[in-house]
C-alpha cells in the first residue's frame, strides 16, 4: 500500500510541477491523435482533437496496474532547457499534462482527485478557483503563477474533476512569452473530453 501510494505521489509531483521531463524511457507513442483526430486515455477518457496546435507528446500507461495513466500535448517550437538536475529537456511554449486515476469505487475517486486538488493548490500562488462545467462534466479550476525560480513557466491553469470511478488532473502551463489565454484553450480542450459512463 505504501508503494502505491508513494507512486501516486511521484506521478503526481511528476505532473504538477510544470516542466516535467521524462523520467522513464519512452514508450512507442501510439499517436491516434495525429492519424484518426483523438486519443483514448486508460479505459474511461477519450479526448478528439478539436485543436491542430496540440501535438501529443505521450500517452504512457506505465503504471496502469495501479490504475494510473500519463498524457501529454504540447503547443509551440521546442528550445532546449537545463533543469534542476542539470538534464537538457526541450521547452514549448505552452504544454499540457494529463493524469488520470481509475478506482475501484466512485468515493475513491473524489478522494484522490480531492488530494489532487489540495496539492496544487499548495504548490502554487493561486489567483482564481472556480467551478466549470464542460460537456456535462464538472470541473474545478485554478489559475495560478509559479512560486519557484527553476520553473521556466510563468503560469498555468488546472482542473480537477471526478466522474464515477475515475478522477483526472488536467495542466496548462506557458513560457513568460505567450499571451493566449490559457482558459480559453482548456475549455475547448475539456469540451471534447468524454468519459465512459459504465
């Protein structure tokens, strides 16, 4: 129980700390996005591709015997980045991070996307919270700067959202020089995210 849940928290940490290079060794990206217009992510979230600007990066199901699931789109060149850890890593202009938990009851589910939520909030200097509704899913978001010198991005929004048996994480963050509004992107992007019913 300890390994999984310090799992959990790495994959977590993983995601939530914007800039989040790849740890593990890169799996085959099965890349439906680009070749049929969506990506299936573990057995409960399809997401179609309403946007040509994302660009999936991964789609990992390294610990999906733990009911975790990885994704990641990215906006924008890339131009290499030394991080903490001295690793160069390519940095976009905007990149998004998905997470998705699948439990083995619907209280699980709230439970962990309510962790989910309390951790972010804790990381980051939160400046809006609000709830949000996206093709009959509802959501929590946050908008937020980064607290941290080493981060290279500026800023970000979050959400949070529990459907029956499955919870998801879902980041936007950006480089200091992109003046999208990062809200306006996730909510066509949360629009066209379906979750399995049964």
């Amino acid at each position: 129980m300890k390994l999984k849940f310090f799992i959990c928290i790495f994959f977590l940490s993983f995601l939530l700390c914007g800039c989040s290079s790849s740890l593990l060794t890169p799996e085959p990206l099965n890349d439906t996005w680009s070749d049929f217009g969506y990506a299936k992510i573990g057995h409960s979230l399809t997401i179609e591709n309403s946007d040509n600007r994302f660009t999936l990066l991964e789609n990992r199901d390294t610990l999906s015997s733990d009911g975790l699931y990885y994704a990641t789109w990215t906006i924008g060149d890339s131009i290499p980045f030394e991080n903490s850890d001295g690793n160069t890593v390519d940095l976009y202009d905007a990149h998004l991070y998905l997470l998705l938990g699948e439990y083995s009851s619907p209280n699980r589910a709230s439970e962990n996307m309510g962790k989910w939520l309390a951790t972010g909030k804790n990381n980051y200097e939160v400046l809006a919270e609000e709830e949000i509704t996206c093709n009959s899913q509802t959501y929590t978001m946050i908008s937020y700067h980064f607290t941290g010198t080493d981060n290279p991005y500026a800023r970000g929004v979050s959400v949070f959202g529990a459907c029956n048996k499955s919870a998801v994480c879902i980041e936007l963050t950006c480089r200091e020089n992109f003046t999208e509004d990062l809200k306006e992107i996730m909510i066509p992007f949360l629009e066209h995210c379906t979750f399995e019913t049964n």
